[in-house]
C-alpha cells in the first residue's frame, strides 16, 4: 500500500527486494508456486517449492474486493467469485490488462462447465474493483504477477489456484454448517486437507459431479465429470485418505454440537480490513488514487464497508 503508484507504469518484474525473502525463506525465484484465495478473510497466499522440495508459505497478500458473497459461482451475471481448484497457464496471463496486470483463473473448469455453469474472464487482477473476479490493488497484484510468471518461465507448466469460501478449519466449517453449500464446501475441504497435510499440490481430478484428490484410475483419468468415478488403483496414498477421513469424522462430531453464526450475510462481497479501514480514511476516490494507476473507482464502496468480517 505505501508503494508509489507511478512506479508501477510498466511491466511487473520480481525486485530484488522479493528475491531477498525468497532466499531468506530458501526459495528460488524460478521453482514451482501454488495461490490460495480465501474469501472470508480477504486474503490471497503466495505458495513456493522450498529446499525441502515441498511448498511453503511465501507471503499473504491482503484483498482489496471481491464480489457476491460465500459460495461457488454457478451463472453469468451473479457477481460471485469463484471457488475451487483452477490451474493457470502461462498463456492466461495478461500484462495488458485494463486493471494494471491479471491472470485468468480459467471459470468455468471441467467441473463446473459439466455442470452447466456460466461465466467468463475470471481475474485475479490490480485496483479495487470486481464483479466476479479478485481486485488485489496494482501493488499487490504486480508482486504476484511477477513471481508467478517468474515459476512459469522457469518451467512450471501451469500453476494450481484453490479458491476457498474460508480457511476450512473445523471451526470455520461448524460455524456455517446450515448454510446450502456446506456439501460442496466439504469437498474442497478434502483438498484443503491433503494440501495441509503433504505441502504438495493435490492432484485433481473430477468425476461423480466433484473433485476427487490424489486418486490414480485404473484406465486413466475420468472422461466425464458427471460419471460414477471408475475403479482406482495403488495404495501409496493410504496414509493420506485415512487423515483426510478422520478429519471428516471430526468435522461430524463438531457440527452435531455446532450452532451456525449467522452474521456473515454479504450484501455484495468484501474488503481486507486493512482496507476498509484506508477506505474510510481516504474515501472511495482518494483510495482508488492510492491503490491504482488509473485510479480506477473502488466498487460499491458502501457494501464493501459493510463486510461482516472483521479480523
């Protein structure tokens, strides 16, 4: 946020600042990144491949909006941003982008085109604006272009996006237990999970009309998202399903004693509270002029001071 905005007037490149805390943290520019997006929060993670050959959290990024409220997005036109697992080529990147820079998250995936759901041009992308896609600020989006285009030249193929409605703790998960996307939301838990537990990027495949995690099929991956998941073969990942099932158990046992909050009602998407408190310093025009070149306008500021979450 204290970056100036007319430093950001070409192309993103990774600054030796950067290149620093990767070192520091035993990251090379060049390996393998993974993105976490969760809504609630308003937070995006920058994931990398450190020494041990596993990911490590490299930094949280703070979100300036995101639009529609907790769920998956299913039509044009909603304004929701999305939520599950999206892998980003480096063809889907967009140095020329109306807001700074962006990357396209690919909406709808197997998965959701399968299912019927609609919709287009899907961002991660600069300002503070969004109907449907993640406004980062251009600050925080420059760094983020940088070093994941950085991954992909350096011969990572495509890198896996999880976009989530909250961090799928137990505790989280029982304080919306009511809500009609919670079986959805226990699916995305399941690759949550064996992120959480492995520090490696889950292998996705889809079938059954869900994402399966980490499975191996006998005849290779499922054609048909919406067909009966076909027989699975190898057990090198048994340990893995146990704890992912013993999770699930436990999420059982909390939302049978679990009353749901209801305080999170959206009335269009939300704001970190780091910028809902420059928003209310700075008004919607000053902070636009602190967060964007173009100072493009901060959308629907007033539903964006009405975020229920507060950190």
């Amino acid at each position: 946020m204290a970056m100036d905005v007319a430093s950001l007037a070409e192309a993103p490149q990774l600054s030796n600042k950067v290149k620093a805390e990767m070192s520091k943290k035993k990251m090379r520019p060049e390996s393998p990144v993974l993105v976490r997006i969760f809504k609630q929060e308003s937070e995006l993670e920058v994931w990398k491949v450190n020494a041990s050959g596993q990911y490590a959290l490299f930094k949280t990024y703070p979100m300036c909006r995101w639009s529609g409220k907790l769920g998956p997005k299913t039509k044009s036109g909603d304004r929701q941003a999305p939520e599950g697992f999206y892998h980003v080529s480096a063809g889907m990147l967009n140095p020329n982008s109306q807001y700074y820079v962006s990357f396209n998250l690919g909406y709808p995936n197997r998965l959701e085109s399968a299912l019927g759901y609609t919709g287009e041009a899907l961002m991660v992308h600069g300002a503070c604006s969004s109907s449907g896609c993640y406004a980062m600020t251009d600050q925080g989006v420059g760094e983020i272009y940088a070093i994941v285009q950085k991954a992909l030249d350096g011969g990572q193929q495509r890198f896996q996006v999880q976009a989530y409605p909250f961090r799928m703790t137990t505790e989280n998960m029982a304080k919306h237990k009511g809500d009609p996307n919670m079986p959805f939301w226990r699916t995305l838990k399941e690759g949550y999970d064996a992120f959480a537990f492995t520090k490696r990027q889950p292998k996705v495949s889809v079938c059954g009309g869900r994402y399966v995690f980490n499975r191996e099929f006998a005849d290779g991956e499922p054609s048909d998202p919406l067909a009966q998941c076909p027989a699975t073969v190898g057990g090198a990942e048994n340990a893995l399903m146990a704890k992912i099932g013993a999770e699930q158990k436990k999420l059982d046992a909390a939302f049978a004693s679990a009353t749901p909050v209801s305080s999170f009602a959206y009335s269009d998407g939300g704001m970190h509270p780091s910028f809902r408190s420059l928003l209310k310093q700075k008004g919607a025009e000053g902070m636009a002029a602190r967060i964007s070149r173009t100072k493009y306008p901060v959308s629907r500021p007033e539903a964006a001071l009405a975020d229920p979450y507060d950190d």
